[in-house]
C-alpha cells in the first residue's frame, strides 16, 4: 500500500497520547497532520533553496521600475542579439553601404559604389579611370569621414577599381583568345 509515496504515520501519531493503538478516523486525522507536517517543512527548505544567498527573489508582478519583463523597444533587443553573438562587425560592414553617399558625399556617391568588404578593405568601383583616380587621392579623407561615421576598426584599407569592362564572350560559340585589346577606361 506504501508503493504511492504515502507517508505513514509516525510511530507516535500510530499510538495514541495514552499510548494505545489508534484506530479508524483517529488514525486517519494523525496520518494527515504528519503529512501535512512534511509538506510544510519541504515547502520552507524549498523556498530556502530558492532565495538563497546570491539569488534576488522573483515577483510576481512588474512594478513601476524598468524590469527585464517588460516589453522591449526592438532596436535594443536586436543590439543586444548581435552582441551576444559577434555580429557587430558584420553590422557595422553593412552600415558602410547603406550610409555610402552619406559618408563619402552626394558628388563622390553618384560616380562610384562599394561594392566588397573584406577584413578591413573596402573594394570600391568608380564608374571612369578618372573617378578611379580621384578617388586614390581622397582616400584618406574618405578613410577618416568612414571611421568618423561607422567606427575605425571597420575599413582600413580601400581598395579602387576601374570600370569593368564589358564581357565579349557571348553567345555559344567565340573564339578562345585575348579578344579586342584594351579601349575602355
């Protein structure tokens, strides 16, 4: 009958006051006193565990004061994400391009666009050679208005491309070779 986690009763409780065996309600009134006895001392040593030093107690409500529950604005969860999980770099990558001509300037926007990072070295294309050598002689201000904008471990290096010129291998069949020379840029 034991095999429930039923507490027996003690062996006082099982013997009356006058020490005789109790019997019917009696035992069953002594055998609920030391039940609920038991579930009242795990209840406190529980609760003890729970509070325990080091540990705030947890309520059950959110009061007036900022807590941990209450609803968060999304750009500071999303921070929080991308922190926890080292993606801020990648971020931060990312703001280079879609801050570019606020960065680099309306002018300097409109006749070039990023278009790689890579650890540190951003590869940008100019639309003529001339552009492409203009933008090698403001690198360094460039460099400084992106570290000003973004943050200075983002882009080191910048790396400038020409114009690309177009492919003249088209179709099915062409002929294998340098093809016509260099014209464009």
């Amino acid at each position: 009958m034991d095999a429930v986690d039923n507490p027996a009763p003690s062996a006082e409780a099982a013997a009356g006051s006058d020490g005789s065996a109790l019997r019917g309600p009696d035992l069953a009134r002594a055998a609920l006193q030391a039940a609920k006895e038991q579930s009242a001392a795990r209840r406190s040593t529980a609760r003890k565990a729970r509070v325990g030093p080091g540990r705030r107690k947890r309520r059950g409500w959110s009061g007036a004061r900022p807590d941990d529950r209450d609803p968060q604005p999304l750009g500071r969860l999303a921070s929080r994400i991308a922190a926890e999980r080292g993606w801020t770099d990648q971020l931060a990558g990312g703001q280079v391009f879609a801050r570019w001509p606020t960065l680099v300037g309306g002018d300097i926007a409109q006749h070039t666009r990023p278009v790689a990072l890579k650890e540190g070295e951003l590869t940008v294309q100019a639309e003529s050679t001339a552009w492409a050598t203009q933008l090698r002689l403001l690198q360094r201000q460039i460099l400084k208005r992106i570290a000003d904008g973004v943050g200075g471990d983002v882009v080191r290096r910048i790396k400038v491309q020409g114009p690309a010129a177009p492919s003249w291998r088209r179709g099915p069949r062409h002929v294998s070779g340098r093809g016509p020379r260099d014209t464009y840029g």
